[in-house]
C-alpha cells in the first residue's frame, strides 16, 4: 500500500476560494476553483498540492496583487505597445511564448502583465529585434551601394513577390529599391537590383552593403 497523499483541512479554504470566485480569473482558472470548492465539500479537507495551488491563485488575485497591476497597466506607454506588437509578430511563427501570443492575437489591446512583458519584450533576442525595428537606416531609397568583402550568398534573401537568386553576386552597382525590409529573424535588409541586370532583384541584408565608389 502507499501512503495517503498528505492533505490540508486549513480554515482559510473556504475565504479563498470565496475571494477567487468573484476575481478576474481564466475560464481554466475558473474551472480548477470550482473543482476544489466540491472536492472540499464532499471531503472538508484539500490534498497538500491543491492547497498549494489555491494559495499560488490567492496570491496572484490578492488585492495588493490587483492594485500592482492596475498600476502597470495605467503606465502602459504607446511605445511598450509598439515594442510588445513587434515581439508578437515574430513569435507567432516560433510557436514560443504561445499563451501570450494567443492573447494579443484575440485582442489587439491586451496588455501583458509586467512579469510577461518582461519575458517576452526584454530578453536579449527581443531587444536586438527591437533595435532592428527602429535604429535609423544606413541607405537610402534610390541609393547605389556594392557589396562588402565579408558578404556571402547565405546573406541573400528572395523578396515576397518570388523571384530567382541567380549564381555568382548581383554585379555592382546596385540600386536600392526598399531600405528597410524587415523579415522573420534579426536582420535587416535592403531590396536591391543590379544596375547591369535590371530584372535581378534580391533582398541583401543592410550590414552586408556600403556605398558604391566607382571604380573601386
């Protein structure tokens, strides 16, 4: 036989479970709540993993928990918005950071608790992904550049509308059709067609270009 699971008849049960059911909790939230509610009436006790996760939810929906978070979302700036779109965008193809995805994809107001802005918005990918998004471009439309010595073929991209990356380098120089093509990682790119070959038309990211000097 094994031992029985150790439980917990604690007084403060029912007040919990009575503050959470008129809190703002998920509908799986919800669900859990009202699963421990019958199982204490039947039992008058709770497992000891069930009262740990009761008091996890009392203390996320405690009033001083609340308040916190009214503050945070009153401090919400239209640049976090921005920064929290950006984010979002990208890692809805990753299939990374799901549940707060989901939430921004069903309401394009959601605002994130602070605990997960900050887990989404300020890790080190997402910060360079944000200087990507908004550090000032280094060409300009209409600009003639050529290739640096560091570049490499894995540095080309097809732009959306298709297209064929032909062998060898696009032949300098080459006009800058888009400078700032922003696509799935942390790169940016410059949509580009080779002056000598016209229908040539690639995405080259910005790093790998300089401006052209004739005959150099």
């Amino acid at each position: 036989m094994y031992p029985a699971s150790p439980t917990v008849s604690s007084n403060d049960i029912p007040v919990m479970i009575q503050k959470l059911k008129s809190a703002n909790l998920s509908s799986s939230q919800a669900d859990i709540v009202y699963s421990f509610e019958t199982f204490y009436g039947k039992k008058g006790f709770l497992t000891e993993k069930q009262y740990q996760l009761l008091q996890k939810f009392a203390a996320e929906f405690s009033q001083e928990k609340l308040d916190a978070d009214a503050v945070w979302r009153s401090n919400f700036t239209d640049e976090m918005r921005n920064h929290f779109n950006i984010i979002c965008s990208y890692y809805k193809t990753t299939g990374y950071f799901t549940s707060i995805v989901r939430e921004w994809e069903k309401d394009n107001t959601y605002i994130p608790s602070e605990q997960q802005y900050q887990k989404i918005c300020q890790n080190t990918y997402a910060k360079k992904l944000i200087e990507a998004h908004k550090s000032p471009t280094i060409f300009d439309n209409g600009d003639l550049v050529s290739l640096r010595s560091t570049f490499s073929t894995n540095s080309m991209r097809l732009p959306a509308e298709g297209g064929k990356i032909q062998r060898g380098y696009p032949k300098a120089p080459l006009f800058i059709i888009d400078n700032k093509v922003l696509r799935d990682d942390l790169y940016r790119y410059c949509k580009v067609f080779s002056m000598i070959d016209p229908e040539y038309v690639v995405l080259i990211r910005e790093k790998d270009l300089k401006k052209y000097k004739p005959g150099k």
